[in-house]
C-alpha cells in the first residue's frame, strides 16, 4: 500500500510540475516551440537534449541545427504560411528541421516513415 501511495505521489507532483511549467505558455501568446527550444539551449547549453542510435544533440546543438534549417528555409523564400512537406528517417535532425522551418514562419507537413496504413 505505501508503495502505491509513493507511486502515486510522484505522479500528482510531476502532473503539478507540469501544470506550473505551462502556466507561462498561456500568458504570452506570441511564444512558440522554437522560443521554448532557444530558452532551453541558454538555461542547459551542451546537456543532452535529443538522443538516437545515430546521432546526439545538446539543447545548444539543436538550437543551432534549428537556426541553420531557418536560414535554409529564408533563402529559399519559405515565409508564413508556407508549407514545407518533411519526410526524414525518426533522428534528431527531424526535429531540428521542424523546427527550423517554423522559426522561419514555415508550417511543416510531417511525414513519418514509421507509420502504417
């Protein structure tokens, strides 16, 4: 029973970690995903942040792979609205595209090779 009851403690105090974190999300509707992921690479710098089997990025590296996918998407005229259609192996360079493009104003189709049907 007490087993239970730490389980289920920790459970309430991540969900109310949660809740806390988000309640900054609400009051500024101009911040989006790439703003989170910029505030992150400043707060951990070089802590692991995206892991795989073929490559591994630090909140730092993902934040520049992210600006380098922006100024990717500006010289090709990728703008608001703009939708670009990404079809990637599950890495982290998915992620870093995503949201590259978005920084750019882009709005990014994702396709996954994972999926079935």
């Amino acid at each position: 029973m007490f087993n239970r009851l730490r389980n289920d403690w920790a459970l309430l105090s991540g969900a109310l970690r949660t809740l806390r974190k988000m309640k900054p999300i609400t009051q500024n509707k101009s911040r989006t995903f790439p703003d989170v992921i910029s505030e992150l690479a400043a707060e951990h710098g070089d802590r692991e942040a995206l892991i795989s089997d073929r490559e591994t990025f630090s909140y730092r590296g993902l934040d520049e792979r992210a600006n380098r996918y922006a100024r990717w998407a500006q010289a090709n005229d990728v703008g608001k609205g703009d939708v670009v259609a990404l079809f990637m192996l599950n890495r982290p360079d998915y992620m870093a595209f995503w949201l590259g493009v978005t920084r750019a104003g882009g709005v990014v189709a994702l396709l996954n090779t994972n999926l079935n049907g």
